[in-house]
C-alpha cells in the first residue's frame, strides 16, 4: 500500500529509485509501531512540501505532525533520532 501520492510530472517528482526507497521505509515504519500509530506522508499542494504524520490505525485521528527528516528517521527505523528532533 502506497502510502506517498506519486506525482506523474517528471520535471516534478522524485526518481522512480527514490520513491520505491520512500516506500520501503513506510513498510519498515509499520513494523515500530504495529497496531499503535500508522506513519502518513504527506505532500503540500503548493510547494510539494513533504512532511509526516502520526495517526491512530486505519487513518484515524492526528497524533502529531513530523517534519519529513523526523518523518524519514522513524520511517528508516531511527525512532531515537525521530525523538530528539
């Protein structure tokens, strides 16, 4: 399940390479907080902006918004650096 909204303007998007990395953190993610919180990324309409989100399960409510290296940290298995930010 994707959880990044891929953006089909190349000029505009990340790399195909980038985008399967981004995914294959969000699956990591999943295993630090399982059945507790779903780490969303998010991506702003203007700007592109990335940035993260914690949420209960199935899409639920916002626990707390992350900045995307916050978001990156906890996504890559970091959860001690995503803290101390």
């Amino acid at each position: 399940m994707h959880r990044f909204t891929h953006a089909h303007d190349p000029l505009l998007s990340p790399p195909d390479h980038v985008l399967a990395e981004v995914d294959a953190a969000w699956e990591r993610s999943q295993d630090l907080v399982a059945g507790e919180l779903e780490l969303h990324f998010t991506r702003a309409l203007m700007g592109g902006r990335v940035t993260g989100e914690l949420r209960l399960p199935d899409g639920g409510e916002l626990v707390e918004r992350l900045s995307a290296s916050e978001a990156l940290a906890l996504a890559c298995g970091d959860a001690s650096l995503a803290l101390a930010a």
